[in-house]
C-alpha cells in the first residue's frame, strides 16, 4: 500500500524547495555546525534528507555527507542541485525505517520532518530514532526537529496552517487527543502542474514522550528546545507557542 507521503513526494521537488519552511537553510546549518565544533572530520547522516538542502550546504563547507530518503524523486532532485553547487554529498534510497549503517557517523540530523513523525505507525517512528543511532559512533550527536504536541493542545493548527503562506492548503483537519495525530486533507501542485489532493497522518510528540522514546533507543543527555524555521538555538525554552521542537541528544557509549 502506497503511503500519503510517497503519493506526495512522487513528483514535489521542485515544489518543494519553494516552500517557506525550507528557506532557512544557511541558519539551520550553521547551528549544526555549532553542536558539532565546525569539526569538518565529522561524517554525517542526513535522514530524509529530501532535495538535499542541509547536505548540500554542509557539503559546501567541506563535511562529508551521506542523505538517504525514500523518495527517487526528491533524490533526483538532490543531485541536481548537488551539481549545480559543485559538490558530491552521497545520496542513497533507502527508508529510514528500516536497518541502514552501523556505527559509521559522527552525526545525525532529521530536520522539518523529512522522516521522523510521518509515519503511519508510532512502530516505525521509533524504528526511524532506532536505526538513526544504530548509525551513530558512540558519543555521536542527533539533531532533530519534530512537532510539538504542546501545541494543538492550546492552539488551532488549523489556524496556524492558514497564516502559513505554504502553496499547499489544508481542509477537514482534526486532531485526534488519544493518539496525538493529525489527519487533513492535502491539496497541492506538484512538479507537473496537477492539482492533488491527499489524506495525511502526522504524529506530534510530547517533550517528556520524545525524550522518553530517545532514552529507549539508546540516547543519552536528550535536550529539548522550541524551534521554527531557520531559528535553531539552545536559547529557546520549549513553550506551548512552539509548532515545532528541536531534539539533541548523544548516542549512548
């Protein structure tokens, strides 16, 4: 069974590097590069890493790169941009659900959902941070932003969807409190200039959940920050105004 986010991802590339939310590239890197001490030995792992924003821009400044999504499409698009920039980051199809490296990098990022909390089952969510720190070298440092269930809790996302300025629309939201998903129905251009239409199912996390989960799978020091697009800092205290929640943590030793 085809999933909403392969139907979307099948043709959006280029659609979606125009959203407003991929525009702060260059600020989100740079934080990256801060937790990491603008050590450019370290390898790092990009999961769902889609058009290859962040990899690219970290390939720019002389990191080595490895992204791996589950969309042909937006990898194709990866490349090209890739290209275009005169650099090489490596990109794979894989699904981040399931095994993939072992032990082999020095970071990992999972940023503005490319993976983490879409999944259909909270199985393969979990599964997603499982094999993110399977990767990691002991010590290794995650990124990560997800959505912060905080914020439905006090606030209209649909709402916040409206005043968004995305060039996809949203109807039929609910949010549903015993599982703390979402489910809209998706209208977007694609790549073609079709206008499509899909049923969505995304997870939002409590702080002490996600923190919990991350525990589970063998993190350790988890840090919880509010974040928004191109906004990534130790700074910001967690709030319910938050859409969004930065996660750092350490792979366990």
């Amino acid at each position: 069974m085809t999933q909403w986010y392969e139907s979307l991802f099948a043709n959006f590339a280029e659609s979606y590097d125009k959203e407003p939310f991929t525009q702060g590239t260059t600020a989100e890197v740079d934080f990256v590069e801060q937790e990491l001490g603008a050590d450019r030995t370290k390898r790092i792992l990009d999961v769902g890493c889609g058009t290859g924003r962040h990899a690219i821009e970290l390939a720019k400044r002389g990191y080595s790169v490895t992204g791996l999504d589950l969309s042909a499409a937006q990898l194709r698009r990866a490349r090209e941009k890739a290209a275009a920039s005169g650099v090489n980051p490596e990109f794979q199809l894989r699904d981040a659900a399931m095994p993939h490296f072992s032990r082999e990098f020095a970071a990992a990022l999972l940023l503005c959902e490319g993976a983490f909390s879409l999944m259909e089952t909270d199985e393969k969510n979990f599964h997603i941070l499982v094999h993110a720190g399977a990767a990691l070298l002991p010590g290794g440092k995650l990124v990560l932003t997800t959505l912060n269930a905080l914020f439905p809790l006090f606030h209209s996302v649909k709402d916040f969807y409206a005043a968004s300025g995305s060039g996809t629309a949203t109807r039929g939201l609910t949010f549903d409190l015993m599982t703390l998903r979402e489910h809209a129905e998706l209208t977007f251009v694609d790549d073609a200039g079709e206008t499509k239409s899909l049923r969505t199912n995304e997870r939002y996390y409590m702080p002490s959940e996600i923190s919990w989960l991350l525990q589970t799978a063998g993190f350790t020091n988890v840090e919880i920050f509010g974040c928004a697009p191109g906004n990534f800092s130790r700074n910001n205290v967690i709030t319910p105004d938050d859409f969004e929640m930065l996660v750092i943590a350490e792979k366990c030793p």
